[in-house]
C-alpha cells in the first residue's frame, strides 16, 4: 500500500503487510503520546477535523495525535453548523474547506458519504465514520489491541477465539474489525446479538469464506473459552426511533458475576466507547472496572497512537520523527513551573 498522499476511507485498502507498517509506526509513537518526547515533524501543517455527527473519542483523538505531531487542528462540529446544512454538496465543501488543510478527518451520518466528499478533496481524507459502513482508523486500533493484549497473556491473532456482543447490525466498528480479521489463519467468532441485529450478511459470507469457524447466537453460553470479549452498545441513532431502539436496550450486560460465569479468568473485555451506563442498559458494568482484563482504556489510548501513525504515513514523514524531536519542557526537572 502506497501511504503518501493516500485516502485511508475502508479496511478493504489494508493488507497483512500495510497493518504492519501501520503497527510499527503506533509503537514509535509512545514516546510522543505518553508525553516523554515531543516531535515537531508537522510543524506547519493544519487537520481539518470535519465531524457532522455527534463524537467525543474519535474527535479528541484526531485533534489530539495531530497535535502531538507539532499540527494545529481546525474544527468543524455538528451538521447545523455547516454549510451543507444550507444545501451545499460534500463536493463543493470539499472544495472549499481542503484548501484551508493540509489533510482532513471527517465523520458523517450518511454511509459512503465520505468517499463521496474524498472526490472532491484537494487533500488525503480520514474516515473517521460514515453511517453504519466503516469506522477504518477503529478497526486498526481494536486490532492493534488486541494483538498487544493477546501478546501479553502468550497468544497470538491467529487461532483466537472472539465474541462480539451487542448491536452486530448498525456496529460499524465490528464490520471493519472483522474484515481485518478475515486476513488472519482460525479465528473462531462467536456472534451474540437479537436475531434482528445480527451481523450483516456480507460480512458472514467474508468471514466463511476465509475458513474461519463463526457461530451465531442470541446466547452468552457459547462463548465461554473467548480469548476476547467484544461488546458494542445499541446503537440508537440507526433507529427509526428511540422506541425501536430500546427494546434491545440491555439485552446483554456484562458485569463480574456474568464475566466470572461465562469467561476465562484472562477474557479481555474490549468495548469501542461510549458504553451505556445508564440502568436501563449498563452495557458494562462499573464492578468490571478494576478487573485487569478490563482494556476499555488501553483501547482508548491506543487510538492516538493509530491516528499519530496515520497522519505520519499518510503525510509521508515517518522517517522524520527523530529529526524533529526535542524535550518536552513542562516534564523536563529543569522546568521553572
């Protein structure tokens, strides 16, 4: 995969190979992200960060891994605050806004609708969501988690065993980690979620297709020799209604008694965020929140470390890290704070 001056829109461009060039760029980042070191490699350079449906993670994140790269970060929130809610077309916003950037992250309600704005675009675009279709850049830190959580108990990708829990239907996240686990050799997928929000069947054929082992169920039983535990939270605003979305609403909950009943003692629990809290789902419960096995977070920080080495990649200055690196002065003991 050529990275320089690429869109990065689907899984679909990803091979074995360009994962791993993504991978190891992540863990030159560490340094940077964890505030050691400080890289001014895009000094200069400016992140439009389009996001016209509601987001706080991916958002952050975006913002967050360009500045850590030395970039300053413009923003654009909410559909009401744009142009387009004036009629213009994704073309035409394309247009305009790509040559105030010099690279985009754009998230949007509509799927396909950010390949559609990448046409118009001066500047390699960033899916950061597109409707119910994909979520790239989360794919590849769920991924990059999973390898460096499974790698830590003595596994490895190839041969796991993963349970996907939730809303598999309007889940973007798990459409795009399971075409990047397709790749892999014997996973065994185990997809619980209402017969109404079971995974697409494009996705299962992908899946079958591979040799990979899947069982779909509505029950928890199956799962119990997961390696992961992926849950999703409904997702309510694929719904023609808040009502039609409730009715799924806490279907399945996993707390410490479900956890220590139906799973290993090493099953790590991953969950993309924002889990519902509230009683009527509790998606995840808060008495999971000091099982080690609980990597909510880890997966969380990982996402600036994916997006560091995307906006590296893509604006083709990952050989120039060292070059551009100084002392971070506020962490320095010879700070004057």
């Amino acid at each position: 995969m050529q990275f320089t001056g690429a869109n990065i829109l689907s899984v679909n461009q990803f091979d074995a190979d360009a994962i791993t060039q993504v991978f190891t760029i992540a863990d030159k980042m560490q340094p940077y992200a964890h505030r050691k070191k400080r890289t001014r490699v895009l000094d200069g350079a400016i992140l439009g960060n389009l996001f016209f449906e509601p987001s706080t993670r991916t958002r952050v994140s975006f913002g967050t891994a360009f500045n850590l790269l030395g970039g300053e970060v413009r923003e654009t929130t909410g559909m009401e605050s744009s142009a387009i809610a004036k009629g213009e077309s994704l073309y035409d916003t394309a247009r305009v806004l790509s040559s105030y950037s010099d690279i985009i992250a754009m998230r949007h309600p509509k799927a396909g609708s950010v390949a559609e704005f990448a046409e118009g675009s001066r500047v390699p675009v960033i899916n950061g969501g597109d409707g119910a279709n994909e979520h790239p850049t989360q794919a590849l830190l769920d991924l990059y988690t999973i390898k460096k959580e499974l790698e830590h108990h003595q596994l490895s990708v190839d041969g796991m065993h993963i349970c996907m829990m939730g809303d598999l239907k309007y889940g973007r996240t798990v459409h795009s980690l399971s075409k990047l686990l397709a790749m892999y050799k014997n996973v065994h997928f185990t997809l619980i979620s209402p017969r109404e929000l079971c995974m697409p069947e494009d996705i299962l054929g992908l899946l079958d297709s591979a040799g990979h082992r899947v069982t779909v169920t509505e029950r928890i039983e199956g799962s119990m020799d997961a390696d992961i535990v992926y849950q999703t939270r409904i997702q309510q605003e694929r719904f023609a209604s808040l009502q039609d979305a409730d009715q799924y609403r806490g279907k399945f909950r996993l707390n410490h008694e479900i956890y220590t009943k139906h799973y290993k003692p090493n099953t790590v629990i991953m969950h993309p965020l924002p889990r519902d809290s509230r009683a009527e789902a509790n998606e995840l419960d808060n008495d999971l929140n000091q099982n080690p096995n609980l990597a909510i977070f880890r997966q969380a920080d990982n996402g600036v470390l994916i997006r560091m080495a995307l906006f590296a990649l893509t604006l083709g200055v990952d050989h120039l890290l060292e070059k551009y690196e100084t002392d971070v002065v506020w962490h320095s003991e010879k700070a004057n704070i």
